[in-house]
C-alpha cells in the first residue's frame, strides 16, 4: 500500500557560477588584464597566467610589488566597469534555455564578480536575474572557501545536500564541495579534479540539470 503519510521528496536547488559556467567572458578578462598590465609596464600574458591562478590582491602581490595595491585594485575595476558597459559578450549555449526553465526561486548566482558587473552582463545577454546573488562583497572568504555557496544555499532556504554546483574553474569546484554540495564541472576539455560529473560544454549538461531539480525525466540523473 502506499503510504498517504509519506513526506515529498525535498526541493532541489542549482547554484550556478557565472564568468566561465554561464557567460563566455575569457577574451574580456584577458583584455581587461591585458590593459592593466599595460598602465604598469607589465607582461600581459605573464600578468594573465598569474591572474588566473589567484585573487585580484594577490596578483598585484605576485606581480607588481612595488605598487599600491589599493590603487592597482581601483585601475583593475575602472577597466572592469568599462568593459561591461561596451565590451561584446555572449552567454555559452544553452545557459538562457536553462535559466528560463528553472523556476526563480530554485537556483542563483554564485560569482566572485560584484553585482552590478553580473547585472550588466546578464541584460547584454538577454539572461534572467534570480533572487540570490552571492558576489564578492556578501562575503568575507570567497572562492576556494565554501562561505559563498552555504551561504547561496542559505537564502535559497536550501540544505546542502540538495543543492547541485555547477562550475568550470578548480577554485569553484573545491569550493562547492567543501560546501558538501554535488558539483558538476562544465566548457572544459578535461574534468576538474573532484567534480562528481563532467561534461564538456553547457549545453550537453542542460537535460541532466534539468533532471536534477525535477523538471525532466530522472534519466540521466546520476
């Protein structure tokens, strides 16, 4: 007999990174960096291979000792603003199909970008803004660190357990699952070490999270 009393199934929950996982923003960030190296008579792809690896202040640390890294950090946002506001960017494929399914209340942003620079990114793009929004100044430890996202789950009103992660970068991934949060790594050729699922591209990935939060068939689920 089925039980009339059984309790449903909990809600699940996706917590989405943006540069990299849903905006294709390589070619500005390599630009933006680009610029900046060059006001301090730096090596663009010698400042960019450090960028990729660290924080903002912990580049200027690497790379330009010398400098005010206070004064370096407001260059690097002034160019940042600018290439929001005229910079070309494109969503990854499948990202608007995917955002426009889930319902609002299911899912947010996870960023180690500022808010408004998200905001702006997302209105080029034609992508829906969700409610929660984590971003650099919600919290005092970002990415590797799980504060972002347990605190992302938090606002979602989301146990841990039942939130998906979906991340391109070795940061984010270590922070999703520091979070105890599955984490499904996406647009990378090869599969960032502990990611419970890869695939290669957004789009292969939309049916499976749409399973995910319930929304598709359970084929796929894994």
């Amino acid at each position: 007999m089925t039980n009339e009393f059984a309790q449903p199934a909990p809600r699940k929950y996706v917590l989405f990174d943006v540069d990299g996982t849903l905006i294709d923003a390589v070619d500005n960030q390599r630009r933006v960096w680009a610029t900046w190296a060059g006001r301090y008579g730096l090596d663009a792809d010698d400042v960019y291979r450090v960028a990729l690896r660290t924080r903002p202040m912990e580049t200027f640390a690497k790379v330009a000792p010398d400098q005010d890294p206070k004064e370096c950090l407001a260059a690097l946002h002034e160019l940042e603003d600018d290439d929001v506001r005229s910079g070309v960017y494109a969503a990854f494929d499948g990202a608007s199909e995917l955002l426009g399914t889930l319902p609002s209340g299911a899912w947010a942003l996870v960023t180690s970008n500022y808010e408004h620079r998200v905001r702006g990114r997302f209105a080029r793009t034609g992508l829906p803004v969700p409610r929660v929004l984590v971003d650099a100044a919600a919290v005092a430890e970002g990415k590797p660190s799980p504060v972002p996202y347990l605190l992302a789950a938090e606002q979602l009103g989301a146990q841990p357990e039942n939130c998906l992660v979906i991340e391109d970068a070795p940061s984010g991934v270590e922070a999703g699952l520091r979070a105890g949060m599955t984490v499904w790594g996406v647009n990378a050729a090869v599969a960032v070490a502990g990611v419970h699922r890869h695939f290669g591209s957004l789009r292969e990935a939309v049916p499976d999270i749409l399973a995910f939060a319930r929304l598709e068939g359970s084929a796929g689920v894994g």
